[in-house]
C-alpha cells in the first residue's frame, strides 16, 4: 500500500514510526511532517488543514490510504473528501467529528444515551448564560462550543470570573466563531485519564489508557498546554473503570452516532474523571492524543496498518490487539516559553545519545533541518519515550534519555509519571 499521513507533531512521528514497520506499506508519505518524520517518511510540504491540497497530493501519489492526525482536518470534512474522490482514509467524517468540533453537540448525545457527565446547558445568548451561572453558583466550568486548540475551558472558582469567561467567549469572541455558543456545565472531581478506543463505526476495540500532564510546570503548576508528558497504562483505570468506561460511554457513543446515520470510524478518545461515581466523560476526541499516542503506539505489537485498514472498512468485529505488558512514559521537551511565545531556530544536539539508551524512542514535534543541524521550530519540540517495567522504571529511562540532551534553550518537567508511582509504590 502507498499511504499518506496528514500532521506534523509527535503524535504524528509514533503513527509514522509505527505504519513505516508495517508489511503492507510499500511507501509513506507524510504531510507535512518534520524533521523526525522525515527519517519514516517522504515529507510533502502541504499543510493538514489545506483539504484540496491534500487530495490533490493523494491523487498524484497514487495513494491507497490516508491517515489524519489532528482534530482540525477531521472537523473541516477531510475524510470526506478524500472518500468521496475514490481515496480509502482513516478517521472520522466531519459529521461524526462533531464530537470534538462541537462541545454541545456530545453534551446531547450523553443525555440521549445517558453517558455519565456533567449537567450542562447550551447557551448562544451572553446575558442567559450569566444568569443560569448566577442561579447555579461557583465552581462552575465555561466552556466555549467549537474548536479552540485546547484553551476554550475555563473552571471558574467564582461567579465573577465564569461572567468573565462568558464575555470573553461571547462578547470579545476570543475564540473566533468557536464561542459563539458556550456549555456551563457542572465541576466533576476526581482523577484524569484519557481513554481510547479503535472505531469501525459499530465496534470497538480498547486501546488503552494514558495520563496527560497538561500544565507547564512541576507539581501541576502554571498554565495548560498541549501535553507535557504521559503514561501508559495508567493505574487509576482499573479492568473495572476501563470495562465501565467501554459499556457505558464508547459504546452508547458509538451507537448513539449510528442511528443518527454518522457512524463514527477512527479512534475516539474519551476524557474521563474518574470519581465517586466511576468514570465521567469530560469531553471526546476524535484522534489519538498528543503526547498520550507516543505512549500508546509504541506498546502496540500488532500491525497498526492492518488496524487502521479493519476500522476504516467496517472490519473490527474479529479483529484483535497485541500488546506490551510493559509501561512507556513520555517526557515531552518545549521551546522555553511554551505556551506562550517562543524562540524558533535555536540548535538541538544529543539527540543520538538519547535513542541509544535502552528502550527508548525519541519522537520529534516541532523540529527542522537546517543543514546538518537540528533546530527547533515550535512550542513542543521533542517527545522521549521509554518502556519499562514499571512505570518508576521508564521514567528513569526516559530522563536518563533527556539528560543526555544538550539544549539549553529547552526544558522539561522533571515529575512526568509521579501520580502513577505514587499510586502504585
Ligand atoms: P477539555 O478541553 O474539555 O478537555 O477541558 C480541559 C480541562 O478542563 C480538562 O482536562 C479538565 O481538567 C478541565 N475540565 C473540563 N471540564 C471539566 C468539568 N466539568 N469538571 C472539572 N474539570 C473540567
Ligand atoms: N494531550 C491531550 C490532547 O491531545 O488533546
């Protein structure tokens, strides 16, 4: 098979690491990738989110099959495209990318199917949202309804500042057309993870659990990022939790997507708090996430083509998983800065001496040659990823790995995997 992969970051890289070592591909192709891809792939210089110009890229490639990365593509109808020129692609249609295109629209699908969340309301009116957050008091969360790369949240702790929020959103339309309509919804407490789960549009097949660590800082301080780092398994989703998050929010999920007539084909990632009650759905994805596939896909044993071929062809039903008993951790590198403004250009070496440690994997985000330099060239830059087996031992594999990094422009938390080591010491 000839097959095209859309995206650029370390998600990306794991997923081109991975299809690269399959038998059935002939030849990969990646759009636009970056400087670690390019070790995988041929990189093609055309962006995720530029539609026609991937399937023209598709077409001239003769290609078999495409794999999308990042959200932003699915929620624009790249799949539909790409289908509908004769072209087989891995991922949701924009329809059923609605799930992370829009916050309202799964807040009804829960209530429909009666997926454990928060209790929520819609809102494309600023002053009926302050008086439903008036009425039902602080912590309440304000979430705007569209795409807002991972910044349309804020848990306010007071009334004043979700008013705050709503105006934000609403008002100055921080987030462009993404908050025109605003979710309230109700603070769950407990313990995060992210679940995923390989889709055909009717089954669906468990790929595990991950823990994000989505502030910049040690201890869980400073703001959100995309991710700094993740794990696998994680400990918190016990058989019991991963059983109850399959029968009670994937697949009423899926099914509910079914009968409105947009099955959904891909790997839905479910954001869970898991509490009291079990887990809670916070949100969906509709694609692996970033850093949390760099843990994932290097356990997996099986062919991960031949599981991408399955789920995009209605093909799940018999179809199964092998994997490593063994935990990977990922300790995700940044551009000082992040995720705020940073420096581009400044030089990267180490990186040889990092994947010569045993068991590790370095998958790059933000990266680029220059010469026979590599430079950074956005917020997060590397991902090290090691296995273990414990979690306590890929975390020392991994740092081992970072530390023998040499780029003083760049940082790392140094706490990636403690909640799991604590849980399980
Ligand atoms: P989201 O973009 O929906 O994943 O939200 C970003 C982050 O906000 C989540 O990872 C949670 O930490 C937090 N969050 C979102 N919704 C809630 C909620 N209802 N209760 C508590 N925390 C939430
Ligand atoms: N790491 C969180 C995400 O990919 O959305």
């Amino acid at each position: 098979m000839r097959v095209l992969l859309v995206g650029s970051g370390g998600r990306e890289h794991a997923l081109a690491w991975a299809l690269a070592a399959s038998p059935l591909c002939d030849e990969l192709i990646c759009a636009p990738g970056n400087a670690g891809i390019a070790e995988e792939a041929r990189c093609v210089p055309v962006k995720a989110e530029d539609i026609p110009g991937i399937v023209r890229l598709a077409r001239e490639e003769r290609i078999d099959f495409v794999v999308v990365g990042p959200e932003a593509p699915l929620v624009a109808g790249l799949v539909d495209a790409l289908e509908e020129a004769g072209i087989a692609a891995f991922g949701p249609r924009k329809a059923a990318a609605a799930l992370e295109g829009s916050k309202g629209f799964t807040k009804d699908l829960c209530t429909r199917k009666a997926i454990p969340t928060a209790a929520y309301e819609r809102f494309t009116d600023a002053a009926m949202a302050k008086a439903y957050i008036s009425a039902r008091g602080a912590p309440i969360v304000v979430k705007a309804d569209g795409l807002a790369a991972g910044k349309g949240v804020v848990v306010a702790q007071s009334v004043e500042e979700a008013h705050k929020a709503v105006d934000a959103m609403m008002t100055e339309h921080v987030f462009g057309a993404a908050g025109n309509e605003v979710v309230i919804e109700d603070l769950l407490v407990g313990e995060e993870a992210s679940y995923f789960a390989l889709c055909d549009g009717t089954h669906a097949i468990p790929l595990g659990a991950a823990q994000d660590h989505k502030r910049v800082y040690d201890g869980d301080r400073g703001p959100n990022t995309g991710g700094m780092g993740a794990y696998s398994p994680a400990p918190v989703v016990t058989p019991d939790i991963a059983r109850q998050t399959m029968d009670r929010i994937i697949l009423p999920a899926l099914q509910g997507l079914a009968e409105a007539g947009t099955p959904f084909k891909g790997v839905l990632f479910a954001g869970l708090m898991i509490g009291a009650k079990g887990p809670q759905l916070i949100e969906f994805n509709v694609r692996f996430g970033d850093p949390e596939c760099q843990v994932l896909v290097p356990r997996l044993h099986s062919d991960l083509l031949a599981a991408f071929v399955a789920a995009r062809d209605g093909q799940l039903k018999n179809f199964a998983l092998r994997w490593d008993d063994r935990a990977a951790l990922c300790v995700v590198m940044a551009a000082q800065g992040y995720p705020g403004t940073v420096r581009a250009g400044t030089k990267i070496h180490g990186v040889e001496d990092a994947k010569a440690v045993d068991d590790v994997l370095v998958f790059h985000a933000g990266t680029r040659r220059e010469g026979d330099a590599l430079v950074a060239a956005g917020g997060r830059v590397l991902g090290i990823t090691a296995l273990g087996a414990t979690v306590a031992e890929a975390q020392a594999r991994a740092y081992r790995a970072v530390d023998s990094i040499d780029w003083p422009e760049g940082f790392c938390r140094r706490d990636i995997g403690a909640l799991a080591i604590a849980r399980t010491a």
